[in-house]
C-alpha cells in the first residue's frame, strides 16, 4: 500500500513537472511570438517614414528640376536682352557720330 501511495505520488510530481514545463514553453512561445510581431510593426512604421522621406525628396526634385528650366529660360531671355541693348548702344553710338559730322 505505501508502495502504490509513493508511486502515485510520483506520477503526480512528474506530471505536475510536464505540465508546469509544457506552460512554461507555451508561454515562452507566447512571449516570443508578441516581441516579433511588436518589432515587426516597428520596422513597417520606419519603412512607412522612410517611403514618405522617398516621396518628399523626389517631389522637391521634381520642384528643382522645374525650377533649374525656368533659370534656363531666363538665362536665354536675360543673353537676347543684353544683346538687344548692346545693339541698340552701337546704333545709338552710330547715330551719335552721324549726328556729330
């Protein structure tokens, strides 16, 4: 009789070990499965930021771009004006000297 009290005792030991070790492993599961899912949502918020910082830079590249064509233009317009006047000093120097004979 102590000998069926001592072994029952023992399977409940073991069992109460399996147990409390199989909810230790589930709850390490657990632990380890909501840690991953938290760094995983903080690399997508990064990536978010970082598609939006992408997004920012290539919309003020596109604002310079539009911007180095109107310096472009203006830069044509400001040769033909300093041209235009340059043309009209010599016709004015020109007339200056008809005049002056």
């Amino acid at each position: 009789m102590l000998y069926l009290l001592v072994r029952t005792e023992r399977s409940l030991l073991i069992g109460s070990a399996l147990a409390l070790a199989t909810l230790a492993g589930w709850g390490s599961f657990a632990y380890s499965a909501l840690s991953t899912s938290r760094k995983i949502d903080a690399i997508t918020g990064e990536r978010d930021a970082a598609l939006a910082q992408l997004q920012q830079v290539q919309e003020t590249f596109g604002k310079l771009s539009e911007m180095e064509t109107k310096l472009g233009s203006a830069r044509i317009e400001y040769s033909r004006v300093v041209q235009g006047w340059a043309d009209t000093r010599g016709k004015l120097g020109q007339a200056q000297q008809q005049i002056a004979r």
